[in-house]
C-alpha cells in the first residue's frame, strides 16, 4: 500500500492524487508521483 502523509506536494498514482492518511492499494506497473518525482512501481 501507498500512504500520503499529508505531504505538502501531494503523492499521486496513477495521476490521481492521493488522499492523505488513507492506505491506498497500489500494483505493478502503477506510475508513482511525489512532487516533481516520478517512478514507476515494480513487484519484485
């Protein structure tokens, strides 16, 4: 899962913004943004 903790540039996955404090289910592939950093998600 993929918690935002209520950060000041907001966490987004899949381009969708996060809400702060709620565990978020995420899966392989899922694209990642936290600010002006991106990633991409990969199950190892």
């Amino acid at each position: 899962t993929l918690t935002d903790l209520n950060s000041t540039n907001a966490t987004r996955l899949n381009g969708k913004r996060l809400e702060p404090d709620k565990a978020t289910p995420m899966n392989d592939g899922d694209a990642l943004s936290f600010g002006k950093v991106a990633c991409t998600f990969k199950k190892a």
